[in-house]
C-alpha cells in the first residue's frame, strides 16, 4: 500500500515510527531478508517488463531498446550482482593492528544505518529509483521511495506493484509533489539518497542538516567533449550522438552537453555528426520512433529559450526544427554559441549539441575549468600527451576518453559528482557502502598493560610513552613484561 | 577580522592551489616534514599553552595530543605515495581496449574548525589530511583555548607554506563570516548545536562536511573474575574517565553500565584507583571555563542527583576545578543522564543483568564509542550486532584515536565523515574514476534505428548473461 495524497507531516512522522521500530527488530539485518528482497526485485522486473516499459513510454515516449538497456537490465543486472556479491560484502573486514594500541587486533563491521530515503528523478525513473534502493536494502536498511512525480506513470507503477514484490512493512513508496517531498523532509532520516537538480539539492541538504543527516546528491552539470583531430571521426561522431541524443534525447545528467573542438576540424565533425543523425533517425527526425520526446511543456519552454536567444539563434548549423504540440525538438548542432549566452552557462538537458571552437585544442581546458565541476567529462584523442593533461587538468565526477555515457554500466567504478555536480558516489559495492557504517571494533586483552600511561607522571614514563606511540621495540617489550611495575 | 580581508585570504589560497603547488608530491611531503619538525621543536611551547588553556600535565599532552600527532605525520609520509597512486580498476571485459582506474585529486580549499579540549591535536590531525591529499587549508582553531590558538596562529606560517595554509583566529562572528564563503569541503569538530549551524551554511553552495561530534560513550563492565584482571580494566576505565581532558573529551568514557552484583567492587577498585593516580593536583586538567564549570556543577544541584553521590563532589570556582566525582543510578531523566556530560562526573547505572545494557542502548542516540571490558566471546558478538556506535572497543577505552587502521568518525548523532591514516586523505580527496576506450572495436547493434531484429537479438544474449550484453555493446563479443 503506497501513500496517497494528503501525505502530511504527521503521517510522515507516522511512516518513518513504523520503519524505524521494525528496523529495530534487526529484521532488516538479516541476510536472508536483504537476499529475498532483491529476489523479489528480479521477479518483478521478470514479470513485469511490459509494465515497465510502457510507463517509460508514457512518460518520456522512451524507445523500447532504450528503455531495455539503459534502466530495466541495468537494475536486473544490479540486482543479480548483489544477491551474488552479498556474503563478502557484509563479511568484517580485518585490519591491521594498530602499532600505538600494540597489543590489538582490530577489523571493520558494516552495519546498516536504520531508516533511510531516496528520492529519485524524472529522466531515468526506473533506474534512478531502484538502483540506490538496492544498495540501501543490501546494507540492511529500512528505505523509502520518492519517484518524481514529473514521470507520473513510473511513478504510479512503483506504488502498484513495488509492495508485491518486497516487504512492504519495511520499504515504501511515497508518491506526490512539492507538499509531500517537503513533508518528508522534516522527518529524521538516517541517510538521504537525492538524484536531481542542484536547486532542489541544497533544499535537500538545508533539511538534512536539521537532522544532522547524511547525504548523498548526484546533481548535474555541463558535461564536456574534448574532440582532438587525431581521433577518429566516424567512431567518434556516431558515440558522441547515441551518448546525447541516445540516451533519453540529450535528457540525462551525463550526457555530452557540448563540444570542445579546433577550428580546422570542426567542419569535419559536424559533418560526421549530421551523417551519424541521419543513419540513426533518418531524413526527418519527428518521424523516427527511437528519440524521447521532451518530458514535459515547461521543459519544452525551457530549450526554446535557450535555442532562440538572440546571439544563439543564427548560430543553427543543423535542426532547429520543433513541434510544440508533441514536445518534439529536432536533433540540434549549433557552431560558437557564445560563452555567456544561456545554452552555455546552464545545463542543457535536451537535444541541442553546441560546438565551441578554439585554435589550439588545450584552451579547452580552460574554457571547461572556468564552469562548475560536471558530473562527466569526455575526450575523444589518440595523442596520448594530451590525454594525459585532460586526466590531470579536468575535474569532474567521473572522466571517460573515447567514449560517453558508459561509466554507468560499470558497477565497479563510483558513480558520483563533485563540487557542484554533488557528493559522495554508489553503483555495485559502492551502494552497499554508503548505505552502510563502517564500524572499527578494537579488542585488547587485559593481559598486557602500560603503566606509562597513566599518573603518578614521571620521566622515565614520558620517555617510554614517547616509545610506545613511535612503535619501538623496547618500549613494546616493556609493555609485554608490564614495566615499570605497580607499586 | 573584515569579511572583506577574509575574502581576499580565500583567493590567495584558490590562486595558490590554481597553480597547482600544492598537488606535487614534494611539497606535500615538504610540509609534512616541517609539521614533525614543529611538534619537535616547539614541544615545549605546546606544554605551555595546554597548561595555561587547560591546566593539562605535559604528560597527558603528550599521550594524547602531541605523540600522537608524530605517530600519524610519520604514518602519512609512510604512506603518501601510495595514497596518491592510481589505482587500476577491474572491469568485467573479458578482452583489451577497455581500462578502468581510480585517480584521486584534491578538492581545492578546505575549511577545518576546531575544538578547545585538544586544541592542538583536533587542528593538526585534520591538516596532516588536508595537506596529504594536495589541498590549501583554513584553520579556524576554538577561541576557548585561546593560548593553543595563538600557538597555532604564530607557528603554523614559520612551519608550513603560508600561501597555502592559514590560520584564522577568532570567535562566533569570525566562524560565520567564514561560513559565508564557498569551500570545497569543511571538516568540524565540536558541538551538535554548531555542527547544524555548519551544514545549513555549508548547503547554501553545496559543500561536503565532515561533522565530528560526540555523544554519551557508555563503558559495559562485565563481572571480570581475577584481580589482575579487575586492576587493568578499572586502570583503563579511571584512565578513560579522567585521563583525557578531565572527562571532557568526546571519546571520554561518560557513564557506566554495570551489573547491580558487581557494582560494589567497582565502586571500591575505583576509589582505590583514583587515589593511586591523583596523588597530585596537577596530574588532572581543569575545567575549561567558568561557563562549562557552572553547567557541571549544574548537573549536581539536582537533589535526586546530588543524593546518588557516593565519592567525590566537591568544587572549586576559583581554581575550575571538579573532584573526580562517582554517582550511583542518578535518576535516568535528570540532565546528567540525558546530556553528554563532558566533565569528571561518572554515573553508574546498575542492571540486573549485564546483558540488559543492550537493551537499555536501544533507543538512545548513537554514541562516538562504546567501551565493554568483558571477555565474553558470545556478549562481544551480542554487543557488535546489537548496538550501533562510531566505534566499539573491548577492554580498553579511548585508545583507538591512536590507531591508523580503523576509520575514526561518528554515526547518527555522533557526526559523519572519518578520519584518521589513509581515511584522512580520502576525506580530503575526490577519487576520480577514469575509463578508457579504444577505437578499434565498434557493434552496431548500439546505434539506432533500434527494431526488433536487434531487440530479440540482445534479449537473447541477455538472458545468458549482462555483462555479456555489456561486451556486445562494447563490440567486444560477436
């Protein structure tokens, strides 16, 4: 049973009281209830694949493929890496004795962190929903689940059919808008899990601080493409157009938000990149059936503004086409926007690709160092020099050279922002461990002691402490035969 | 201070780190090396400045701040190529041009606030981080320990690069004018109260924050049989009481939770020991202030509390100081039982049975540690799995500051973010992943126009396996 509207503060506070008092029970701690959850994930994926894939349509008009690839087998995949991975997972992990505490042992426990939420967003909102769910129950927590109410049928699917699946006296969906999202976040929650906007970011934060809450923000930003001559262009148009316009048509937070190229090879490029356009949505791009459409009409509002602005709208070199009505924008090029117009201070988060040129590939750099630190950053080179600069010079959450977009599907690799494109990361055991406390269990024995530490204070028991917290020997062996002596 | 000299301070420090000084491995080093050579050489001055701020004994000053402070510079110049090191990534593809690593890189200016009980310990464990992972440093030292901030203000520019690190002096007004400014992490030590403050401020530009609070650490005590055993453990709980700051420390054993049978024993070998110990004044810290002095000796005006005084309890405004001061089951909803006490009373909560401490755990906010001196293999596990804390030792108490190898940090109200040996450095570090692709190897299946020919066909690779459907993508598997 989800939450219907007329979710206030009060029944807020209610929900959380129950999580919290049935995490307490250690239920959720269980091994066996973790690994029958993410069973229960996998059945519902397996079973409910249809579903899934026609509320991704009536929300984002998602390509079947899209939608196949880039959430359902994702999370599937997801799923089955934890049930397999789990045991050694959750295993202590020991450390080596600490040479100050000489004699110890020590090691680290994960431990789950209670009663935690995740709130997820519109463009991904299946993957971006259950992906941080999966690390949460894996860690052993009691979660709730805030869909984005911008993708109503995802949304409304999660609240049908998520309580058949799982355990629903320990995960729940929470479905709603501004009001409920603001009443859940008065309540105190002990990790916050918030994939969105960096306005809606600090919101989250400004509340979780109330609480002394951590959390994680995966936030966006302007994701840059390096293109240096040496690559090779085919390759590198046709990865660069299914990274934007593949991938929910350029609405995703680590799509190529635009391009860095010289002068003298971006002609070659934009040619590249209008024959990899056509190949992919032919001659008229609103008649394919493989591009998402704009999610909604304020976003729709949105990208127009950016497009038409008066020093960007002579700037179309390819596209430019829309229909409001289907909340259509064709697959767009624009050449040397300027730097301050809008389409290139504020993240894109659509289907147009502005190329900037510059005369020596390196001034890259600093144009991208001069924004906030995106959450992806791509060069496309063979000249290994180079790529070693852009690894060094660029900050971002994550750096892929050759390619875009594929960091996500790589569950051994933290998927994260910085700075402004947020804090801390998840994706495989990442999940589990920011869903987890790392707890340092320290066991001396009452054996051995070290009067040096303690008053009447003297000389010799300076010097030996002096030994002690240095590692050496004899102040270690002095320890082991409890010298100087209690009187 | 002006808010304005403050602006221009933090653009002296983005400019120096710009220009990529601080990411060298030899200035890192440099500086790490300059901070052993002024806990060396200004030792006695440290010795100086604990004593007037808190009246500590330099041996405690030693035990607790400044040794281990040599402990963890040389465990960082150990260490620190290693740390800076990337690291290669297993990824999942079974053939080449595919290559995964972590690279990890500083997060440019970082703002560290400190606390008056280890006033040199608590700013130079973060720095000896933030330098080791090549990031410019602000330090905000207490002004409550006004004498360590003063130290701190005139030696850390003759020791360390002073391009890079500053230190800002100052009270409630100098925090926030410093709050008000964007870093790109801020690491706290102190309160509850600020540590709110601090990550409100700190979300306005979406800084990360490291809280370091405390809490009330229990110390379990089992019924230990042995009088050997009984004299270490009860050593370790006077030393874990007392010892460090007074009692006013966030690891400082807070209160005791011992079985109603056992509790007399303990009463006694405590008594004995704290007589043993103190023989002279100077041996104890004093209370740091008039303000903290007037709230601990608050706690005891309390009848009911006052009542469950069994040894101890006397004061001295004049001199701040408190008897080490026992209590026997002061009522649990009095004010020494609900806040944390940082202060040399101890209360005793007695239970009919240890293990009821689990339950009695149950519910109440989350400590920094939780101490049980028990040799109890199976009340151990029980306590491991069943209560939650930033950490839990067995058989001693504060010691794990000391140690490199677990992370040190809270959980719950107790704070988040830790620290300590290599999780100091990945505080103050982003670990950037790097995937590398080659050109060589292309599938079409990954490129519209998308039809059903290539649907059927991954859905039949897939249902062998994803990472399969991975390989195919990546052209890596026909």
């Amino acid at each position: 049973m989800a939450e219907d509207a007329g979710f206030d503060c009060e029944r807020a506070a209610e929900m959380v009281e129950e999580l919290r008092s049935g995490f307490r029970t250690g239920r959720t701690a269980e091994y066996e209830w973790r690994v029958a959850q993410l069973k229960g994930l996998v059945k519902m994926i397996d079973e409910r694949e249809d579903e899934i894939v026609s509320a991704l349509h009536k929300d984002l008009n998602k390509p079947h493929l899209e939608s196949f690839l880039q959430e359902i087998s994702l999370v599937r995949a997801s799923c089955l890496l934890a049930l397999k991975e789990l045991k050694r997972w959750m295993k202590p992990e020991k450390v080596p004795a600490p040479v100050a505490a000489f004699p110890a042992s020590a090691y680290i426990v994960s431990e789950p962190l209670g009663v935690v939420l995740v709130i997820s967003a519109w463009n991904y909102p299946f993957l971006l929903s259950l992906e941080p769910v999966i690390g949460a129950i894996a860690a052993g927590n009691a979660v709730v689940l805030k869909p984005s109410e911008i993708a109503p049928a995802m949304s409304s699917l999660f609240a049908n059919i998520l309580p058949k699946y799982v355990d629903n006296s320990s995960i729940r969906v929470v479905e709603g808008g501004v009001a409920e999202t603001t009443a859940i976040l008065e309540q105190k929650w002990d990790k916050i899990l918030y994939t969105g906007n960096s306005k809606v970011g600090r919101i989250v934060m400004t509340a979780a601080a109330k609480h002394l809450t951590p959390v994680v923000l995966e936030l966006g930003g302007k994701s840059p493409v390096v293109v240096d001559s040496s690559s090779d262009l085919q390759v590198t148009a046709k990865r660069i157009a299914v990274g934007k316009w593949g991938c929910n048509n350029g609405q995703a937070c680590i799509a190529p938000d635009y391009i860095i190229t010289t002068k003298s090879h971006a002609p070659l490029l934009i040619d590249a990149v209008k024959i990899a356009l056509e190949k992919f949505y032919g001659k008229d791009p609103k008649e394919s059936k493989d591009l998402s459409r704009i999610v909604n009409s304020n976003h729709f509002k949105r990208l127009i503004r950016l497009l038409d602005e008066d020093k960007v709208s002579d700037k179309v070199v390819y596209g430019g086409q829309r229909d409001e009505k289907r909340l259509f924008i064709a697959p767009t090029i624009l050449l040397d926007t300027p730097l301050d117009s809008l389409v290139m201070k504020e993240e894109i988060f659509g289907p147009l690709l502005p190329i900037i040129t510059v005369d020596k590939i390196e001034e890259s750099f600093n144009i991208i160092n001069s924004g906030t630190k995106p959450l992806a950053a791509y060069i496309f080179t063979k000249d290994k020099k180079l790529e070693e600069k852009f690894i060094k010079n660029i900050s971002a959450g994550g750096l892929l050279v050759n390619d875009t977009t594929l960091q996500v599907a790589s569950p051994h690799l933290p998927f994260g922002g910085v700075g402004e494109s947020g804090m801390g990361a998840y994706h495989g055991k990442f999940s589990f461990d920011t869903f987890s406390h790392k707890k340092g269990v320290l066991s001396r024995s009452l054996g051995s002691e070290a009067p040096a530490r303690y008053p009447p204070y003297t000389p010799q028991k300076l010097k030996l402490l002096r030994g002690l917290l240095n590692g050496s020997i004899l102040a270690i062996i002095s320890v082991l035969i409890g010298w100087p002596r209690l009187e | 201070m002006e808010s304005v000299g403050l602006d221009l301070l933090v653009e002296e420090l983005r400019d120096t780190f710009e220009s990529g000084k601080t990411r060298d491995f030899s200035w890192r080093k440099a500086q790490l090396k300059s901070l052993l050579k002024l806990l060396e050489e200004k030792e006695e001055d440290i010795f100086m400045a604990l004593y007037k701020d808190l009246g500590k004994h330099h041996c405690e000053v030693f035990r607790d701040e400044v040794g281990v402070l040599i402990k963890s510079v040389n465990y960082a110049l150990d260490n620190l190529k290693t740390w800076m090191a990337a690291k290669k990534v297993y990824v999942p593809l079974a053939a080449i041009p595919s290559s995964a690593e972590m690279v990890p890189e500083p997060l440019g200016v970082v703002l560290l606030f400190s606390s008056w009980n280890f006033p040199i310990g608590l700013s130079l464990e973060p720095i000896i981080g933030a330098i080791s992972a090549g990031n410019a440093v602000v330090l905000k030292p207490s002004e409550i320990a006004p004498a360590s901030s003063e130290f701190l203000a005139k030696n850390i520019p003759l020791y360390l690069d002073n391009k890079a690190v500053k230190v800002i002096q100052g009270g409630k007004r100098v925090g926030e004018q410093l709050l008000e400014l964007k870093w790109d992490k801020i690491f706290f030590t102190g309160s509850n109260r600020v540590a709110r403050t601090i990550m409100s401020a700190a979300a306005k530009h979406l800084t990360p924050v490291a809280l370091e609070l405390g809490g009330k650490c229990p110390a379990i005590i089992d019924s230990l049989s042995g009088s050997r055993d009984r004299k270490v453990a009860i050593d370790r709980v006077v030393g874990g009481k007392w010892g460090p700051c007074c009692g006013q420390a966030c690891i400082g054993i807070d209160y005791l939770l011992v079985e109603e049978k056992f509790a007399p024993v303990v009463i006694e070998l405590l008594k004995a020991t704290i007589k043993r110990f103190y023989t002279k004044r100077e041996y104890i810290s004093k209370i740091v202030n008039m303000q903290h002095f007037q709230r601990l000796s608050n706690l005891l005006k309390d009848p009911a509390v006052a009542e469950s005084i069994v040894c101890g309890g006397s004061i001295d405004s004049e001199t701040l100081f408190i008897e080490p001061t026992i209590l026997v089951n002061p009522p649990l909803d009095s004010d020494i039982m609900t806040e944390e006490i940082f202060g040399p009373l101890l209360p005793i909560i007695t239970l009919k049975k240890i293990d009821d401490c689990i339950r009695f755990l149950r519910g109440r906010p989350k400590p920094l540690a939780i101490y049980a001196f028990t040799n109890n293999e199976k009340f151990r596990k029980r306590l491991i799995e069943e209560t939650s804390s930033g950490c839990i030792a067995f058989n001693d108490a504060v010691i794990q500051y000391a140690c490199d190898t677990i992370a040190f940090g809270g959980v719950g109200q107790s704070g988040f973010g830790q620290y300590h040996g290599k999780f100091s450095f990945e505080l103050f570090s982003h670990s950037k992943p790097v995937l590398r692709r080659s050109f060589l190897t292309e599938f079409s299946f990954r490129y519209p126009p998308w039809n059903e020919r290539k649907l059927k066909f991954m859905r039949l690779l897939y249902r062998f396996d994803y990472f399969g459907l991975v390989l195919l993508i990546l052209g890596l598997k026909r």
